[in-house]
C-alpha cells in the first residue's frame, strides 16, 4: 500500500538512476525558483487565517482550530505548484484522488497485519485499485499536454516546475537512464506522499509548542513584526532574517521529526562503534532516538529550548551531525528549502494575525502512523490580535 501511494521516485531509487533523477529535479527546489512561489503559498496561508478570523468574530471573539487539519491544506496547496507549475488545476484535481488514497492506506496502519490481504478484492482494496488507476489515467493525460506545449514553456519565463523539468528530461533522452512517462508519473506520486503530510506536521507541532510556550510565542511575534510588519505577506528576503523563528522550527525538529527513522546502506565494509558493518548492509537510523539523546543535546534533551540553536546547527549539540530532521548526505531530503520556507511563511503569517494557546481538550499523545502526528488531533484557540489589515495590503 505504501508504495502504491509514494511510488517508485527519487526516495525509493537507487545508484545512477537515482543520481539522474536528482539532478534533473534539483533546480525546482533552487532558492531563486522557490522564491517565485512564495505569493502564491502566502495568499493560501493568508485565506485560511481569514476563515479563522471570520469564524471568530461570528463567536466569541476566539475559536478553536483543529490545526492538523488546517494544515494540510496549506501544505497540497504548495506541493501542487511546485510539482505542476502552470498546470496547477489539474494538479490539485490529481492530487485530490492521491488525498483519498493516503486515506486508505491510513486506515490499513490501523489493522492488524494479515499477510496477503492487501490482494483480496474487498470493497475498500478495490476502491484503492480504482483511485490508483484514475490517479495514473489523468496524470498520463496531464503530462501529454504539457509535452505539447514544451516549446512554449520554455520561453515563459514562469518558475520551473517537477513536472516541466523532467518532462524536457525525457525529451533531451538519456544514456545514464532516460526518463519514460510511467517515471515521471511515479515521481509526482513521491513527491506528494513525501511532501504534504511531513510539512503539515511540521506546522502542526510547531503551533502546538508555541501554544504550549507563550513566552517563545511572543519572542517570535515580535521578530517578525519587526521584520516583516503587521499584515504584509513576508518576502523570501524577510523570512531569512527571522533567526528566532529559525530557531523554534529547528528546535521542533528535533523533538518532533515527521519521520522517526530512517535506512542506508553500507556502500562497502565498514567499522562503526566497533562493530564491521558488511557492504550492502541496511542501517536503520533512530532519529528521534538520536534527537532526544542526553549524551548528545544535555540534560535538557527532552526540554523544548530552541536556544540551542542561538548558534546554528552545526553548534547545538556535541557532535555537528546529531541533528538530521532532513537525512544527511547526497540522498537529504530534496525539498528540505521548500518545507522550511513554507514553514517560516505560515508561522509567520498567524503570528502577525492571532495570539494562541491550547485547548483544554488537547491531549499530548506523540504517536507514528507512517510518520510522527498528534493521536487526538491539535486543538488550538485562537484570537485575533486588535490591529486588523485592510483589504488593501493583504496581498503580496
């Protein structure tokens, strides 16, 4: 079920193939490119804390968000302009079915493990066979368009997306390992298994510390009203300077990683700790493990203090590489600039907007269903702050 829905990209390739394909994709995740979609994610961010505020004045001047859900649009609404570009609408229709699909196999985590019945025609399997075929139908269909119009695209001067990156890879062919449509269909399933649920998680946890720290949470509001004013959508060149806010997200990170684990493989022999680890070899790396380790953070390790990173990363612990939210390595996370980024904008946005704080009903329970979320959902009361922007300077 998994690997119908992640499919087989950048994540799950390996050797030259693997190479290849990031090469090809890298420049979508070049700073310069994602600065061109940062308006567009803005306005996203900004309309959701409209409905929030919207929601609050029809009540009691205050109104309580399940944020994990909240999230999530933000997050597809950015992945869908990253991977499709001009293609936007269609994207957001394909990625719609994929949302369906995360839902099935959400609900197969649940259930006890019968070895085989993932191939039992029972109405739910054959619903995700179905999803799974029109998925691939209009992704195919998409992609034909796109080729179409290839030679256009080329002169528009628009922010290079997934989609028109690899489509112009498989036209220029390939001796190391051309790129087929079944690939870039595949890719763009990665991509939107990889991206929506890590950085809508990433958000999740951070309003829920901030909530839990209004101390933090007000350092940081002055930092970007500082920076980034009252209302204006912050620029890429403002969201680098907000250091305090670079900081919590990082210090999030580490106390709540999306994914708590991952593998390599050893290339060659090699002695760690002692011990010879045999070529091709697969390592599973704890890293919540590693995050929350004492003899590497202190004895404050399972402390939210992202003063730790006053410093940088490199600094915050005994050894520079004990923070890997990301991976490390060649194969870290490719879209490690567009999460953060993203990030710092939403943050930052409902910071200039709302003070916040838990709901009485919020239950912390940190728990892995594929990766790291709330159990019980994150419920958090906000209330808007008394200076309102004007329609006028609501944009970017």
């Amino acid at each position: 079920m998994v690997r119908q829905l992640e499919g087989e990209g950048l994540v799950s390739l390996r050797g030259d193939k693997w190479a290849h394909r990031r090469r090809v994709l890298t420049p979508a995740f070049h700073m310069e490119n994602l600065k061109l979609l940062l308006p567009f994610v803005g306005r996203t961010v900004v309309d959701m804390v409209d409905k929030w505020r919207d929601m609050a004045a029809a009540g009691s001047g205050e109104v309580e968000i399940d944020v994990s859900e909240w999230f999530q649009v933000v997050t597809e609404d950015a992945i869908t302009r990253t991977a499709f570009g001009r293609s936007y609408e269609d994207g957001k229709a394909v990625f719609k079915l994929q949302t369906q699909l995360m839902a099935f196999a959400s609900e197969a985590f649940r259930k006890v493990f019968i070895p085989g019945y993932r191939f039992l025609p029972t109405r739910k399997n054959t619903s995700s066979w179905k999803l799974d075929k029109e998925i691939r139908k209009n992704l195919v269909t998409l992609i034909s368009r796109r080729q179409e119009a290839a030679d256009d695209e080329k002169l528009s001067g628009c922010a290079k997306d997934l989609l028109g990156l690899m489509i112009n890879a498989s036209s220029n062919g390939g001796k190391v390992s051309p790129i087929t449509v079944n690939d870039i269909v595949e890719e763009c399933k990665t991509f939107f298994f990889a991206g929506k649920q890590t950085t809508s998680n990433l958000l999740t946890w951070t309003t829920v510390v901030l909530a839990m720290h209004p101390e933090w949470q007000e350092l940081a509001r002055q930092e970007v009203l500082d920076v980034c004013g009252a209302h204006d959508i912050p620029s890429r060149e403002q969201l680098v300077k907000l250091k305090t806010l670079g900081m919590i997200l990082n210090e999030t990170l580490r106390l709540y990683p999306p994914a708590v684990a991952t593998v390599r493989r050893a290339k060659a022999d090699v002695e760690l700790g002692g011990c010879l680890i045999p070529r091709d070899t697969e390592l599973l790396i704890p890293i919540m493990a590693l995050h929350h380790d004492a003899r590497l953070w202190g004895p404050d390790a399972t402390q939210f203090n992202p003063a730790r990173f006053a410093r940088g990363v490199a600094q915050a612990a005994a050894h520079p590489t004990a923070f890997i939210p990301f991976g490390l390595g060649a194969r870290m996370c490719i879209g490690q600039n567009l999460a953060l980024l993203e990030a710092k904008l939403t943050v930052a946005i409902i910071l200039q907007r709302f003070d916040f704080r838990l709901s009485p009903s919020y239950l912390h329970a940190p728990t892995v269903l594929m990766l790291l979320h709330p159990q019980y959902g994150a419920p958090v009361i906000f209330r808007p702050r008394s200076s309102e922007p004007s329609d006028h300077n609501r944009g970017m």
